[in-house]
C-alpha cells in the first residue's frame, strides 16, 4: 500500500506544519497511520515538504499517547515481521484527535 498520495499531500496545503498549533486534541487529523501486527498509531495532523521528504507532527501512541514529528521516510522505512510495513487507514473520515483517540 502506498502511504502518501498526491490527493493527501493536496490536503495538507491546508495543514502545514503549526496550523493548528493550540488546538491539542480539537486538532483535525488529516492521515491516519498504523502498525497492523503490534503497536503504533499516528494521527497526524500537519505537514509539509522538507527538502526530498515530507515532515509531519501529530498525535502518535507507540507505548503512550504523545505529540511528535516523523517523516514520510522514516514510516516508509519501518521493517516490520513477515514483510509486513507500516499501513495508512484508508476509511478513516477527517475528525479530531480526541474523537479519534476514543474510537
């Protein structure tokens, strides 16, 4: 599965990076991406390009929920057991971190 697609990239033209600084868990998630065999969540609500790669912050929860950057190439580059990668929820609808920390 690819993580990243123009149609996401197009929205967050309307989410870079500090756009929604203050607004905690009223924050709006844009992409939502998940470990499918263990832990790792990322609600990730602003980004942007960076050079050849693309920064992005939101809400992450690998042993605790927290605040935190990643980039696209370092989720692209997760090894997970039996081949599996890092997966992008494709039903997930454009809510906020607390509605979508609760679900």
């Amino acid at each position: 599965m690819k993580l990243f697609t123009k149609a996401i990239e197009k929205k967050f033209k309307n989410y870079p990076l500090y756009s929604q600084d203050g607004k905690g868990d009223e924050s709006k998630v844009v992409v939502k991406f998940f470990n499918p065999v263990g832990a790792g969540t990322w609600l990730i609500t602003e980004g942007q390009p960076e050079g050849p790669d693309f920064m992005m912050y939101g809400r992450c929860f690998i042993h605790e929920w927290e605040w935190g950057y990643v980039s696209l190439e370092e989720l692209e580059g997760v090894e997970l057991p039996l081949g599996m990668k890092i997966e992008r929820d494709m039903y997930s609808k454009m809510k906020t971190v607390g509605e979508m920390m609760h679900e």
